[in-house]
C-alpha cells in the first residue's frame, strides 16, 4: 500500500506498493519502487468532482445499490485478524506465512462459493521469482586519453536485471536522449530517429517540464499531465524504453526535487537482492546494465563531453530536443548472485450468466503478502501486515462472497486474484498480466484493493488517477447513492497511480481503478483524515505494529467496499466496456488490443 516510509531490510528494499514520491524528502524514508507515495491528507482543500470532466451518468441499466446484498463487514474484521496474526508471520512470499495464506484463502473461496479462477481447474498461479544480488563494481568513462572512475554506491547505483552471472557494457558510447521519453499522443519524440542500438542512454527523470504558452511559470497542463506525472516519468518507464530501443545501458541521472527522494533511497534501495521475475527470456531483452549516477557525476559526465548540464536540460523540455551523442564511452561489469523462489497468486472466479459475455472478466485485486519476519522493532519480528494489505484481501473475499449471494450472476464474469510479491514491486500482478489466463482485450476493468479505511465513515472517496477512465463514472454513481462525493489524489504530482497492482493492468491496455480512503470523516474534526493518516505511515507502516486496533472502525470500509462491488456489478452488466478517457496515456494500447481481438 502507499505511504511514504518503508522499511528497508535485506530482500525487500525495492518493494513495496507503490514508487517513489515526489517532494523532496529528508531521508532514507522512501521507497522507490513499491508501495511509498503518500496518501493525501485531509488538510489539503477538497476538490469539487466538477474540476475534472468526467462523463455523464453510467448507461448500465442498473440495479441500485440497495437492492444488491450487502457487505458482511464482520467477516472482513475476521479475515483480517486472522491472516494478520502472528500465526501467519507476515506472510512473506516464500514462506510457511505464505502456504498459510494461500491455504486461508484457497479455503474461504470454497466456502464462499467462488469456483476456481485458473483454467487448469485450481485456485493456484504459479509464480516464479528471481532473487538478484548485484557485486559492486565501478563505472568507468572514457574519452579521449581522459577517464572518470565513479565509485559504486558513492556516485552511481547499477545493476543488471538480467537472469545470468553477470553483464557488461564494454566501452558503450553514451549518448543524452533528454527524458528519453517517446509520446505520440504529446507527439513527442526524444530519439528522432537516432539509433541507439548498443549505446548508453543518459537519462532525465520525471516527465519532460514543459512550460506553458500562456504562463511561462506554470506547467502546459495540455503536456505531460502538467503537474501530475504520467507514466513516462517514472525511472520503470526509462528502462523500459531503452531496452525497446536496444540500447545496452541507461543511466539515470539523479536529481532530488524531480526524482522525489535524495540520492541516499536510491543507494539503499538498488544496492541489495532484488527480486523479479522469473521469465522465459530470463529477462535478457532488458538492457544489459540499468543504473542511476548521482546529479554531481552526472554534470561531470557532461562537462567530460564539453556540455553543460543546464543547457541540456532546458533543451530537454522541448519537442525539438534531439539526442546527443556525448562521444564518451562506459564500462562496467556486474557480477549477480541468483536465487529463485516459488510463489502464488489465488485466483477465484464467479461465472457470468451470459452465453458470450462470461468470457469477459471484471477482475479485483489485492496483494496477499506482506514483508514475513524481518528485523526487531521493540522486540516485535513479525511485520503483520493488517492494513497492508490483510485488509484489502478481506475486503475482496467479501466482495466474493456478495457476488456469490447474488440471485444471479452478472452478463460478465468476475475474477478475484490475491496476488503474491505486490511489496517487492507489484510482481505478481505483473506475472498475471504478462501471462494472463484470460485474454486482456476480454478484461473489462481491474478494481484494486489495498489498503481499507479502518477508521469510520467519510463524506468522500479518493480515486487515485482521477479521471482516468469510465470507471471514475461509476465510481461517482455508486457513491453518489450513499451521498458521497469522490475527490481526486490530493498529490497527482507523486504518480501514485502508477505504485499498486492496478497499475500492472493499465500498463497493458486494461482500464483500472485505484480507489482510496476518504478524507473527510463524520463527526471527526477536519483533520482527522490527515492524523490518522500521518500516525500510520510514521507508527505503523511496513513496522511489526501494523496489527488489527481496539479502535478499528469498518463503518467507512463497508460503505467503500459496497461502492466497489457495485462498481464492478454494473461493469458486468454493462452494453460497453469502460474506456481509458481520451488523451490517458493508456488508451492507445487499449484501442489496439481490443482492435487486434476484433480481427480488424
Ligand atoms: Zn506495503
């Protein structure tokens, strides 16, 4: 789940349900690839749903809300305490926690009566992880008769994700490719065709800041999202872009302010095991050596080259940025110690009632793991998990259960995946939709869960992405039935969207929905929603203490939960799938999926 510690011990520091925040923060606090970005806070003015145009009301001949059955909230609270108990020890992937854990679940959906979701007749997905060690090794640049040594750790964090002893780059020319971005719908291109096969990339982080044209101080709200960022800005995104560009290497080059974190996350975040996972390419068509150097080697690395950081970077804001080459080049080797894992996610179904419909799927999700047994805090080694995420994973079961109530069954069919290894970077929902048991162009919608509002009732919801997608629609129906309004993520400019298992989803086409806690409590003083908030990720986040508390109150979580049973009823019933809202960064891919499985 998303807040803005997290605790770093051995196999778990690039974890985590969410990625890297973006305000500076004082230190080693966050967590660049998983679960840290914080959740907004209730000081932050609410914004009326009207600042965001969404569509008209939901089409879906629909049932209301009322008529649907209800949420059994002590039945979540059950779910919670028991796969938060100590008995479980954190449910680590991996672990007897997790054999635990799949067995609870595996278990609940029979008694629900949840059918198996996986096609081979089980509940089970089988999981494979890598665990990836990397040895430390110096970066050295050439040019000329001149060379630059960056010392490991101090000046640069490399790795290789590649499943082998080791990889290289072996005097690999670099080349500056500004934010290294291609975006046609911003019809963006910072390669212009250069080809970068075999070269070094150096990077920029964040989106490219674009000013706009009417206010030169302000970001183009048309450009990048302006002040949010989108996911080109996101370090996953530059890797991802170099090795589609074939380039051997990327190094990014740290800045605190656009990065969100000071050097000193990425130095204990990158330099221990990592986990991945396991591909049949062994993850060879990554780049060889992915990295970050820090903001001062970076403009060494340019001044090296005869170029000024400053220069470069305001270039880099502009469409007509071209790469440069920089006429230096880079070796390093990195050495890899490899371990492997099995691990599962639970997948359970309830069939659609349609003839051709059923073979769509409405999907939920929820990480069932949580961080196992870990260093002591105040004598305490279990790391429970109760809200990250026991309770989401209740939570869905529940959802399960409501949709098992039911007279009938939706049109669609309704997949509830339990995911495994969302803490050590969201890879058991990526394993699901890199190898998905039902097509994706037939996945109408994922609807996340992670994390419940355990502190009663709210006026509001928070939908992270606000806007993103016909969702969002539905969403503002169902809570509009209970009164409630929804407000959009109070930070845009952290990318929270982009740090659940949702995401994993969206990133290949799927319209999905990241739904958080309100913030505006009944009866609570005004900054009520911002303490409780504030107490967890300082007391209780990714710490042994995060444990089920006498002051729980569901009240809230139930109403949240019975919107997004809903949410996910009306999707299945629905004439139309949802779509991506026009310029969303994810709608290009969806447009293509679902155009190939029409056979147009
Ligand atoms: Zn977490």
């Amino acid at each position: 789940m998303k807040t803005t510690t997290v605790l770093l011990f051995a196999g778990l520091l690039v974890a985590g349900c969410s990625g890297p925040a973006q305000t500076p923060a004082s230190g080693p606090a966050q967590n660049p690839a998983g679960d840290a970005a914080q959740k907004p806070a209730g000081d932050v003015a609410r914004k009326p749903a009207s600042d965001v145009a969404l569509g008209p009301a939901t089409s879906v001949q629909r049932t209301p809300m009322a008529a649907l059955p209800d949420i059994d909230i002590d039945a979540v609270l059950a779910h919670i305490k028991m796969l938060s108990s100590d008995r479980f020890e954190g449910r680590g992937p991996g672990t007897r926690g997790e054999e635990l854990t799949v067995n609870y679940l595996i278990d609940q959906f029979k008694k629900i009566g949840a059918k198996p979701g996986n096609t081979d007749g089980t509940y089970i997905e089988k999981v494979p992880l890598v665990g990836i060690t990397p040895t430390p090794a110096p970066l050295v640049l050439r040019k000329g008769g001149a060379e630059q040594r960056l010392a490991w750790k101090d000046d640069v964090v490399a790795w290789t994700k590649r499943m082998a002893d080791g990889a290289s780059l072996d005097s690999s020319e670099l080349v500056f490719v500004g934010y290294g971005v291609v975006a046609p719908e911003y019809s963006w291109d910072d390669y212009k065709g250069l080809d970068v096969k075999g070269k070094t990339l150096v990077m920029l982080v964040n989106d490219p800041p674009v000013a706009d044209p009417a206010n030169a101080a302000e970001l183009d709200p048309k450009m990048f999202g302006g002040k949010a960022m989108t996911y080109y800005g996101r370090w996953t995104y530059k890797y991802e872009i170099a090795a589609e560009k074939g380039a051997a290497g990327a190094l990014i080059i740290h800045e605190t302010g656009p990065a969100g974190y000071p050097f000193d996350v990425v130095q204990s975040s990158w330099t221990s095991e990592q986990f991945e996972l396991v591909t049949p390419g062994k993850s060879m068509g990554r780049v060889s050596i992915e990295g970050w150097i820090s903001l001062d080697q970076g403009q060494r690395l340019l001044k090296m080259a005869g170029r000024d950081f400053g220069t470069l970077k305001k270039q880099a804001a502009t469409r007509e940025f071209r790469p440069v080459p920089l006429g230096v080049t880079a070796s390093m080797t990195i050495r890899n110690k490899l371990r492997t894992i099995d691990s599962k996610n639970v997948v359970a179904k309830v069939e659609g009632s349609h003839p051709t419909l059923k073979n769509e799927y409405v999907v939920y999700t929820a990480h069932w793991d949580h961080l196992g047994i870990g260093p002591a805090v105040n004598g305490d080694t279990i790391y429970n998990g109760a809200e990250d995420n026991a309770s989401g994973t209740g939570g869905m079961l529940e959802i399960a259960h409501a949709f098992a109530k039911l007279p009938a069954p939706p049109k669609r069919s309704i997949l509830f995946l339990a995911v495994t290894a969302e803490e050590q970077g969201l890879l058991g929902s990526e394993y699901y939709t890199v190898a998905p048991i039902y097509p994706l162009a037939k996945t109408a919608a994922n609807i996340n869960l992670d994390g419940l509002n355990v502190h009663g009732r709210t006026r509001d919801l928070t939908l992270i992405g606000y806007g993103a997608s016909d969702l969002d629609d539905y969403v503002r129906d169902a809570a509009g039935e209970q009164g409630r309004t929804i407000r959009p993520d109070a930070e845009p400019e952290k990318g929270h969207y982009y740090r659940s298992d949702h995401f994993n989803f969206a990133k290949q086409g799927v319209p999905a929905l990241d739904p958080d806690d309100g913030v505006d409590f009944i009866g609570r003083p005004a900054d009520f929603g911002r303490r409780v908030r504030d107490d967890y990720t300082q007391h209780d986040y990714h710490k042994p203490s995060d444990v089920v508390k006498p002051d729980w109150d569901l009240s809230g979580a139930r109403e949240d939960l019975k919107v997004l049973f809903a949410v996910g009823y009306r999707v299945a019933e629905a004439d139309t799938l949802p779509g991506w809202k026009p310029g969303n960064e994810f709608k290009a891919r969806r447009d293509a999926q679902l155009k190939a499985a029409s056979g147009h």
